[in-house]
C-alpha cells in the first residue's frame, strides 16, 4: 500500500515542470538565433572580407 501510494506521489509531483519549460524556451530561441545567423550568413560574410580587404 505504502509503493502505491509513493507512486502516486511521484505522478503529482510538478516541480520538474517550471525547469522543462525553461528548456524549451531555451531551445526555441537557440532556434531562431540560429536560423537568423544562416539567413544573415552570406551578408555578414561579405561584410567582413570586404572590412578585410581594406586593411
């Protein structure tokens, strides 16, 4: 009685839920930061060989 009801516990417990959360806005701005770099990739690099060239 006593394993079922630590189970049970164990299934209501939402302290874990707050950190998932985080993760995933974590992991959805790593998204865009990396798809806003691979769109301004090329611009960016001809940028600098141009900023290279003139030194």
């Amino acid at each position: 009685m006593m394993l079922l009801e630590m189970v049970k516990m164990m299934f209501r417990n939402q302290k874990g839920q707050g950190m998932v959360e985080y993760g995933l806005i974590l992991a959805l701005i790593a998204v865009v930061v990396m798809g806003t770099l691979a769109a301004m990739g090329t611009t960016l690099n001809g940028m600098f060989t141009k900023i290279s060239g003139s030194l």
